[in-house]
C-alpha cells in the first residue's frame, strides 16, 4: 500500500455538499417533470432550479479547490484506471457546471429566471424565445441523464476500490473515518 494523500478539508466538504445537492436535484428534476401540473410540481421546480444554483456557485470554489490541491494519482491505480478516473472526473466538473448553467439559460428563454427557495427569481440570461427554451430544456435533460450515468460510474469506481481493499477511497473520506 501507498501512502496516503488526502484531500484538503474545504476540497471534501465541497465534495459531500455538490453530491449530497447533485443526489437531490436530479431525481427531483425526473420526478417533477412527469407530475400533473399544481402545488406539488411546481415546488419540486422551486427545489430542483434552487438546488442546481448552488451547485453552480460551489463548483467554483470546488474547481479552484481542486486545482489548488491536487493530489496525485493514487499508486493504487492501474494505467487503464487512471484514465477511466480522469476522465470521470473531469465528467463531472464539466456536467456539474454546465448542466445547471443550461438550465438557467432554458428558464431565461422561457422568460423566467431560476426560482431561489421561493424569494423569487434569479434574472434571466436570455431574451424570451420559446423554440430555444425547449431545445435547451432537451438539452439540460440530456446533460442530468448523462451526469447520472457518471455519478454511478463514479460510485461503481468507489465500491470497486472498497472492494480491492486500496487506499484509493480514503482520500475523500472524512477524517475521523480514516483511523
């Protein structure tokens, strides 16, 4: 086994919070787009559209984080895993900054900026254009579906290396549990 390399503690707490919030949003985002139209439906709108600005405005200071504080490669990796790792996470980033960035610019071209836990509207982006909130409505679909696929290829990573038993997973982990 390796030694150790953890995370900073700002870079794990950014971390738990993004996935505790990214866990949230999206099955909210599925299950809100197929109720009926009422009370229900529109505050889970309220949660999902709250909870995706919060994100966005932590994966600054998780990205600065992490470029910051960058803990190399585990040795624990094989080439192959390495690749897959990087690419994943750099998934992630990317997902977890554009998807919501989509959905804010979807709201602003259906003529609404994002609703902030029921204090009102963040300001839209974009002029008023229907066609294009439903192309990019689509396309923040497309961007939570393909987020969720990575989230459990990220979760299947950590299981995989639980399993193997590697010093991989307690990089992330908090440190009371790493002793």
């Amino acid at each position: 086994m390796v030694e150790r390399q953890p995370y900073s503690p700002l870079a794990k707490a950014l971390h738990w919070i993004i996935a505790a919030l990214a866990l949230t949003s999206l099955p909210t985002g599925i299950v809100m787009a197929d109720l009926d139209e009422g009370p229900l439906q529109n505050n889970l709108f309220v949660l999902h559209e709250s909870l995706g600005v919060i994100v966005l405005a932590l994966m600054l200071p998780r990205l600065l984080a992490r470029l910051r504080h960058r803990p190399g490669s585990s040795a624990d990796l094989t080439p192959a895993e390495r690749i897959v790792s990087k690419a994943t996470h750099r998934g992630l980033y990317l997902l977890l900054i554009a998807t919501p960035i989509v959905g804010w610019l979807a709201l602003s071209a259906y003529g609404l900026g994002p609703s902030f836990f029921w204090l009102g509207h963040l300001p839209a982006l974009l002029a008023k254009n229907e066609p294009l909130s439903k192309q990019l409505f689509e396309l923040h679909e497309s961007l939570g579906w393909a987020l969720l696929a990575l989230i459990a290829l990220h979760i299947a990573g950590v299981i995989r290396h639980r399993i193997a038993g590697d010093e991989v997973i307690w990089r992330m982990l908090p440190e009371a549990w790493r002793k």
